[in-house]
C-alpha cells in the first residue's frame, strides 16, 4: 500500500485526504497545516496524523492544544508521494525547494502554472503521459469541467472549436475576504481567458477560445459551450455519449434542478460528506444542435471535481496501474461516484 502525504489540510487538501483513505491500495500517512485552527483540530478527529508546515510554530499548536506528530520534513520522510495543496504558487516553490531535493514524487493542483511543473493531468485525457511521472499538476476546476465532457465528444464526432464563457463564482463558501458582493467582473477583462490554454495542456490539440467572469455567488461555476463539430450526430447520440460518461451527470431544470443553488441542494441530498458534487452536472434541456454546432450549459462543483482526478494520478505516478479506465472505475466506486 503506497503512503501519501497531503501538504495543506485546506478546501482541495482535506477532501483529497478523505479520498486517499477510502482507496484500498493507498493511505495517508500525514497532513500538514500552518496554524492550529478548526481544521487542523477535525483532521486529528479524523484519525489523521497532523505535522507542522512551519515548524518555528511549535509553541503555538502547543498553547492551542493541537497535538502535532512531528514536521512536515518527518512527513515527507514517510512518503512516496505528496500531493501538494498549498495556496496558489506555493507549490511551484515547494517543487524547487523540497521535492526535488528529496527525489519525491509530488502532485499539484491547478493554481499552479502548468509552465512551473511540466507536465498536467486529467484522467480522460492524458492518464497514459502521466504514468511514472516525478511531477503532474491536476488541471483546475475549471479545466477538468471542461475536460470531462468535451474529450467525450470529440472521441464521438470531433471537434472542430470549442468557444465557451466561464461564469466563475466570487470565492468558495468559507473565503470571507473575497468578493465581488455587488458586481460582475470581466475576469480577466482580456480574450482569451486562461481556461482554453490550460484545456490545451490535456486535451493537446483542441482548438479553443475562452472568456470568464466573476459573479457573486459561492457554490458553483457555470460554463456555456459552443462546439463546432467535424461530424454531425443526432442529438440522441450525444445525451447517450454523456449518459455514459462517468463523472458527468445530466440534469433537468423541468425536475427541479434548473439553478446551481438546486444543483447543490441535490448533492446535499446525496448525503455525502462536505455535500461534495464530484461530477460535471450538464443541464439536458441545454443540449441542442444547430447545423454542425451544439451548445450546451454545464456546472461544476469548484471544491470537489478535481478530487478523484488526484487519486487516478496516484495511481499513474506510482504505477499502481496503468489502465486509465481501471483506476477510474476504482476511484468512483470507492467515493460513491456516479
């Protein structure tokens, strides 16, 4: 059973770790945190051992109560990889500083550029160029939404180009200093946004454009795709393909769930832990073909759908196997994913 380390016990670390300890062919062997504050306090309740990323730190956890295991060095030393879920830019400098210096594999997450790790990762597209790798970056949220239904697609009738507008929440339920709270920003205020250059890093010959704005809410992103297709399937064929596509789920705004916050009401009512909507959910009644174009609207979950990708690139990286769909398939058993 391979060891995992999960450096940063935050909104994307947490649920990895969740995720690596409901695998049967790896464990987590410990998770970090820079201060002792309610999280570090639930992943000792968990079961989990906590280290200290900052070690000078000591005495605080010591006053807070917070019984830690040891460093995050003493962590690493336990590891065969680490999967590395710091703030944004913090992992490129853990790359160079850390990892690299003790020869141990590391995954990253799409805060990071892809420039800065070398290689990215989405388990529909590229599972194979990842197999063995020391360092992959899991694609954004964003990215992986987008990843989860156009590889489908394409493997279908092609695609010729792909235009979509990303509606992007303002910040995640519990970013309290972050915004906007009355206004919608043009984000960047450029085209092309940097979702389509990141598809690209997986899914390596698409040709596609994309422009993004942020909006005040906190569940979900919303995207809108136009896709010019090279051949033109009934309509029938393309629901049958996303039917199938395991992760993405089709739903039905004349069933209720005509809105992201109903989206979410509904993974709430799955009753798994944190409400956590693993899958890319497609609104059925959105899918429609004109001429050799379809469009469609779909949402994501930005806390929870590059979950499962993390685990599958564990797998690769360490060769635990090598068959994309094998690990997929034991992924979403394992979390319950549909």
């Amino acid at each position: 059973m391979k060891a995992v380390a999960i450096n940063g016990y935050g909104t994307i670390g947490k649920r990895v770790a969740d995720a690596v300890a409901a695998q049967d062919d790896m464990k987590v062997v410990g998770v970090s945190k820079t201060k002792p504050d309610f999280e570090a306090e639930m992943a000792i309740a968990k079961g989990y051992d906590l280290y200290m990323a900052i070690p000078e730190r000591e005495k605080l956890f010591e006053d807070a109560g917070v019984q830690v295991s040891g460093t995050v060095d003493e962590m690493f030393d336990k590891a065969d990889i680490v999967v590395d879920c710091t703030p944004e830019g913090m992992g490129a400098k853990n790359k160079e500083n850390i990892y690299e210096k003790r020869d141990l594999k590391a995954i990253f997450e799409g805060g990071e550029k892809h420039d800065a790790i070398g290689l990215s990762f989405n388990s529909f597209c590229n599972y194979e160029d990842v197999i063995g790798a020391e360092y992959a970056r899991v694609v954004s949220c964003n990215t992986t939404g987008l990843s989860r239904t156009l590889k489908p697609i394409a493997d279908l009738c092609g695609i010729k180009k792909v235009r979509a507008v990303m509606v992007r929440r303002g910040a995640d339920p519990a970013q309290v200093k972050k915004g906007p709270i009355n206004a919608i920003i043009p984000n960047p205020p450029t085209v092309p946004s940097h979702h389509g250059p990141d598809l690209q890093t997986v899914m390596y010959d698409v040709d596609i454009t994309t422009i993004a704005i942020l909006v005040p809410t906190t569940l979900m992103h919303q995207h809108n795709l136009m896709v010019e297709l090279e051949s033109t399937p009934d309509l029938d064929d393309i629901i049958e393909t996303l039917e199938k596509t395991s992760r993405v789920i089709l739903v039905s705004a004349d069933k209720g769930l005509g809105s992201t916050a109903e989206v979410m009401e509904y993974a709430k009512d799955l009753g798994r832990s944190r409400n956590d909507l693993f899958e890319i959910a497609v609104w059925k009644e959105s899918l429609n073909i004109v001429e050799d174009e379809l469009y469609y609207m779909q949402a994501i979950h930005q806390e929870a759908d590059v979950v499962p990708e993390n685990v599958d690139a564990i797998r690769a990286m360490l060769e635990i196997e090598t068959d994309a769909q094998k690990s997929i398939e034991k992924t979403n058993k394992s979390m319950d994913i549909l």
